[in-house]
C-alpha cells in the first residue's frame, strides 16, 4: 500500500459503493478456497482439473464487470482477448482482462447471449492488461515483458496469496515489468484464514483510474 493511498484513505458512501462488488466477489471466492473437494480435484488428472480453471475464469470475468462499471463514465471498454500488433499480423499471449479505446478488430461468440466473447484488439487501442491468478505464489517473469510489445500497462491481480508474501511478490512483479501487484485476501493454507485487503482494492482502482486518466489526455 503506498503512502498517497493511506493518506487519503475514504470511508464515505462514495468508497463503500465503490469496494461492495469487491467484498460480494471475495466473499463468493472465499469458500471454495477452503473446501477439501477442491483439494481432491486439483490433485486429480484429466478432465477433473476443468473446475479450478472455470473458478479461475469466473475471477476475470468478475473483475470485468467490475472495471466496466468503474470506467462507464469514459469511452474505454474492458473486454477479454489478445493483442494484434499495427500489422495484424502479430499476437500477443491470451489477456484476461484488457482495458481499451473504444472498438475492436474481431469477435468470437458474438451471438445474442453469449456464453464466450472473446476480442481480437488492436494494440494501438490498448490502455492496459490486468493479468489473473487464482492463487499467487510466484510470478511469470515472461508474461509483462511479452506484453510490453502491444501495451505498456501490465497489472498483476491475484484472487489471494499467502499472508507473508503480499510485499515480496509486489517487488517481484514490479522488478519482472508489471505495473504492481493486488489481491482479493489473503489465505493461510495451514490454518485456512482468509482474510481480505480492502487498502490493496482501492490502491488497484486508483491505479487504474490513474492510468485510464492518462490515455484520454494522450
């Protein structure tokens, strides 16, 4: 958490509307984190392992909705695809989460109703990517830096981590290129507290906001 956040730390109305959605997505998250069916099926192969992916995928999604009514007073749009560099003819890795100008090149699933809508953007239109984690233990060194070629904001959100390890992965992630890293809580696997971090949710709004704010003066 940095020292500008903490310092202007608000309990108003206008902050509570603003972590609600956060808190209903830790709290929903929360449980399945401690529940020993998820510890047989993450230990399983095949197709078993499709449910902590679709518990992953329902983070992202989550976090989407979210931006979106953050920045629904600008003409930005959050959406889940991959990058295509000026020519088209390039494309970056899969994005959870992209934060772009209005507009894309492509779309997969574009029914009325669609269980998957995925977007082909281009770079050009990129404000930035929020990259997803389940559990954070560590950090792709590689993920930022592949981005960097279509984007130049990589964040690093992470549904939790282990208490002790919220300051070392933000230094590692800041060090691998990634704008910072946030989570939803924290999880000590050994005791099974989870505990949440509504500081590390407004710090990732502000960043966001922030950067948001920089591309419309660009």
């Amino acid at each position: 958490m940095s020292a500008t956040v903490a310092a202007k730390k608000r309990t108003g109305v206008g902050a509570i509307l603003e972590m609600e959605e956060f808190e209903r997505l830790a709290g929903e998250l929360r449980p399945w984190r401690k529940s020993d069916d998820l510890e047989v099926i993450e230990k399983a192969k095949g197709s078993a392992l499709v449910f902590p992916f679709v518990k992953g995928l329902r983070l992202s999604a989550r976090l989407i909705y979210i931006l979106r009514a953050h920045l629904s007073e600008t003409n930005l749009e959050v959406d889940w695809g991959q990058l295509l560099n000026d020519q088209g003819d390039s494309c970056s890795p899969e994005c959870d989460i992209i934060i772009h100008h209005k507009g894309f090149h492509r779309e997969w699933n574009d029914h009325k109703n669609p269980v998957m809508h995925f977007r082909f953007i281009k770079g050009e239109k990129a404000v930035a990517v929020v990259s997803c984690k389940s559990y954070a233990d560590r950090v792709d060194t590689g993920y930022a830096k592949k981005l960097h070629h279509y984007v130049k904001n990589v964040l690093l959100f992470a549904e939790c981590c282990a208490p002790g390890r919220v300051n070392s992965l933000r230094k590692k992630a800041k060090a691998a290129g990634y704008t910072g890293f946030w989570h939803l809580y924290t999880y000590d696997d050994k005791s099974g507290s989870c505990i949440n971090d509504p500081d590390t949710w407004t710090d990732f709004l502000r960043t966001v906001i922030s950067i948001t704010r920089r591309a419309k003066e660009r």
